[in-house]
C-alpha cells in the first residue's frame, strides 16, 4: 500500500510538470486586494515584511516553488506604501524557497477607504453573504455612489494599468489570475489594455441569485456582471454559484446569449465560460504542520480540556459563521440530554474579525456572553460546558481539530470553509463533521458528514446527538472518507485544473 508521503510526492511531481508547461507558454500574474506580504514600519522607522494570512496565500504559495509569478496587491498599510515609493516598480517577495515578485497599486488613502471599507467591505460582502437586514439596511445614499464612482471604479482601473505595465516588462502576453469581489470590473478594464491575455476572474465567496443582487441599484449590478464576463473564464467555488451567476447574466445583461448546459455567457461577441473550482487544502503541508512540535505543545495542554465528548468548533468571529446559533444548538442539547453533563464539552476557538464594523462587534459582545450564560446555568466547579478562545492562533486550532470527536461547521452560508477539509484531515480520533447545507464544502463533502440545515437548531441538537451515539465503525468510515476526498482534491488539484484551462484558452488563441 502507497504510504501517504508517497502519494503526496507523486502529485506534487505532476503539479510541477504543469507548472512547468504553463511557465513554457506564458508568465503568470495574480491580482488580489491583498498581497502575500504585509510590511509595517518598526519603531526604529524600518520596514518588516511577514507573510500574508489567508487561503489564497497558502494556496499560491504552492505553485511559486515551481514557477515565477508576479502578484499584484494594493498598498495598504504605511509599510506597503513607503516599500512602493521607494522600490518604484516589483518587489522580491521576502518569502523564503518561493520567486514571487510583489508589484503594488498606490490609490489616494481617501480612494481606498471609499473602495474597501464602503463599498466592498461591507456592502458587497453582506450583499454576497445574504446578510442585510432588508426591511432596514442597507440605505444606498450618496455615499455609495461616490464610493462606486471614486472608489470601486478607479481601484480596479488602476489595478487593470498595473497589471497591463507588470505584462510590458518582458513583452509577453501573461496569464491573468483575477481574485475576488474586489476586482469584478478588472477584467474589462484590463481586457481594453491587453485583448490577447487569457484571463480567469475566481470569486472566493458566494455568489446570490438575481433578487438579492438587485439590493444594488441596476447600473451597479449590470457593469458588475457585464465587466466581470470579459475574462475568458469567471470560476465559483460550487455548481450552485455557477447556476446563480448564469441566470443573473440572463437577467442584467440585455442581449446575452447563456448556455445554461455548456455554461457559457456570449455578451458584445464574447464567449465567458463560466466554471468551479472548489478551493482546498495544502494536504501535505497541514499534515507536517500537524505532527509538529508546536502543535503537539497547545495538543498537551487542551487534552486537559477534554471529556469523553469533545466538540470543537473554529470561526472567524463574524456573523455568517452562524456562532450563536451553534451554542444556542449546545444550549438545547445540555437541557434535554442531562446524563451528557460533565461528560461533553465544547471548545470554540474564534479568531477576531472586522472590529471596526460595529456589527462585528455586536455580535462577538452577544456570543460571548452567551457562552457564559450557558457555563452558569449548566458548569460547576468542575465542569464548565463551554471554553471560548478569542485569538488568531492557527496551531492551537489545528492542535484543537486533532482532538475533536465532533466538528461544528455550521455557516449561515459559506464559499467553502476550508475548516469542513483542515478538521477531517488532521483529526485522530474518527470525528463527526457535522456541516452546514450552505457551505460550500458541502458539494464535495456531504456525503459523509451530517448535515443540517444552518437555522434548524432542532435538528442541529439531533445531528449532534446522532453524532454522540453514532457507532464505532460508522465513525471510521465517514472519516476515512472524509480524508480520502480532501486528499484527493488538495490545493495542488485546485491550481492544476485552473492552469490547464487557462492553457486550453491560450492555446485556442495562438
């Protein structure tokens, strides 16, 4: 039988080989808010550069050990702005055994609070995420309009020039790797600039049917969608986006020819496939990190907070995880199972997330003091129901996902939830994944997890409760299934269905 270490060198061997096949045609450049890099200035006025958190930066990381590519991110913090005056051009990346090259977009500090913290962050992403209280919010004043016309417009005009400048410096036509709501109006902009540069526009999150989108006043949502369709691929993380975002075309876009079988968009004579591809896992990546000495340090010391039931939940704190709803699921199991006291406990670890939107805040105030609501109506001196971990701590949370013998993934809704592929991966001890419908893991995973419906706290309380009585075997099945598909479908499969098709474009093109 292949030993996992082997398995993982044979895919990454076939990885590096389209890897190489890419870099054989073209460059490749990738444009996203954020760059792999975060530099901040240190009290003595130096720069620092660390690496920048997030899936996208795992998942890119993999293929620039094979292949150069070129990233361009804004400048957002002090530290990125000096860097970019003074560098005046690209950067090498201070990340070691990976040759990528940072180039930033420098916009007017207004420019960008205009773009990210009005109109992208949180209108955009409460409109993709269904979580505007509609009677009330939002109210789409001037602020809006300005922060479209001043903002969204002129941050992805300026990303479409740099992009189009970072092509000119060696004269080939590079691949173009577009990420996220940040940049839908990108493709067209730099479409004008480069017409012969295969592009694919991936939107991390959920994309919504026409209604909810017409939150947006309609001039807004067309150029959204009629700018974003002229990348020659726009790519989802589920079929269920791909479905959405086909009949919004057919909505907004007056003219458009859409091929709901062959899922293609033919707007003003161009042809948009429209796909998913499932983000992953660095399967072999997370599994070293897990057997290190770090984790196995934060694995000894929860051990101390485990009982026979060990039910481990990990979030960002912010409303679609959906966080209340969980303990308020634990809260119902505690009161109508009373033989599981002392016997379960449930460990959240939340990262802090957002503070200066005041929602956030709100809701982080609300589950907290609901987690000790449920620890003084139920703990004694010794036993407290539910621990509460408020802090960005990666290897203590993985350290948690070894332990679990039920993992809660329940989002409102999700683009994925890479937490559904990190647990199931790292975990020990045959563990339930209990996950929510409207997650986007749910598409690849489903079928051997327990599903729920994310606003049933009823049948949130049965899935866990099917989950502690679940047998032995049946344990073991599900999760050796569970680990055998992310494996199967990590991040390098990821990237190497997105550069094979990019590569299909460009060789339709020569």
């Amino acid at each position: 039988m292949e030993s996992r270490q082997s398995y993982f060198d044979k895919k990454q061997e076939r990885f590096q080989e389209v890897c190489q096949r890419m870099l054989a045609e073209r460059r490749l450049i990738v444009a996203s808010n954020r760059g792999p890099v975060d530099y901040s200035l240190t009290p003595d006025g130096s720069l620092r550069g660390q690496r920048g958190g997030g899936g996208l930066v795992v998942a890119l990381s993999s293929c620039s050990r094979f292949i150069p590519l070129t990233w361009v991110a804004t400048a957002v913090s002090e530290g990125d702005r000096r860097l970019a005056e003074e560098a005046g051009g690209r950067i090498r990346a201070p990340l070691p055994e990976q040759e990528i090259y940072l180039r930033f977009v420098v916009v007017p500090r207004s420019v960008y609070h205009r773009f990210y913290s009005v109109f992208c962050n949180p209108l955009l992403w409460f409109i993709q995420h269904y979580m505007w209280n509609t009677p009330r919010t939002p109210s789409l004043g001037r602020a809006v309009y300005e922060a479209w016309e001043q903002g969204y417009v002129r941050v992805n005009q300026a990303f479409a020039r740099a992009v189009a400048e970072e092509a000119g410096e060696d004269g080939r036509t590079p691949f173009i790797f577009l990420h996220d709501y940040h940049l839908y109006l990108a493709p067209a902009e730099i479409r004008q600039l480069l017409p012969d540069a295969p592009i694919l526009h991936f939107t991390h999150i959920p994309w919504p049917g026409p209604r909810y989108w017409s939150i947006l006043p309609e001039f807004m949502r067309r150029e959204i969608h009629e700018k974003i369709c002229a990348a020659d691929i726009v790519s989802f993380q589920t079929m269920r986006d791909v479905r959405d975002f086909l009949v919004c075309c057919e909505e907004f876009l007056k003219g458009a020819s859409v091929d709901h079988r062959a899922c293609t968009v033919t707007h003003d004579d161009w042809l948009t496939r429209v796909t998913y591809y499932p983000i992953s896992i660095d399967a072999a990546g997370l599994s070293r990190f897990a057997g290190s000495r770090e984790v196995q340090r934060y694995e000894e010391s929860l051990s101390m907070l485990r009982r026979e039931i060990t039910i481990v939940r990990v979030d960002r704190a912010e409303p679609s995880k959906n966080i209340i709803r969980g303990f308020r699921a634990y809260d119902n199991l505690l009161e109508r199972y009373p033989g599981l006291h002392r016997h379960v406990v449930l460990l959240a670890f939340l990262v802090p997330s957002r503070a200066e939107v005041s929602l956030y805040r709100t809701y982080t105030r609300d589950l907290l003091e609901l987690a000790e609501a449920i620890n003084g109506k139920y703990g004694d001196d010794e036993w407290r129901p539910i621990h509460v971990f408020y802090e960005d701590n990666y290897a203590q949370a993985i350290a948690a996902m070894r332990l679990y013998d039920i993992l809660l993934v329940n989002p409102i809704i999700d683009g994925m939830n890479l937490v559904a592929k990190e647990g199931p991966l790292v975990n020990t001890r045959d563990g339930v994944l209990v996950l929510s419908e409207m997650a986007g893991a749910h598409e690849q995973l489903g079928e051997y997890a327990l599903s729920i419906c994310p606003t049933d706290l009823e049948g949130t309380v049965r899935a866990l409760y099917a989950a502690i009585t679940m047998p032995a075997e049946e344990k073991r099945r599900r999760a050796a299934a569970l680990r055998r598909a992310i494996q199967e479908e990590d991040i390098t499969f990821w990237m190497q269905r997105q550069f094979r098709d990019l590569m299909a474009v460009s060789r339709r093109r020569q």
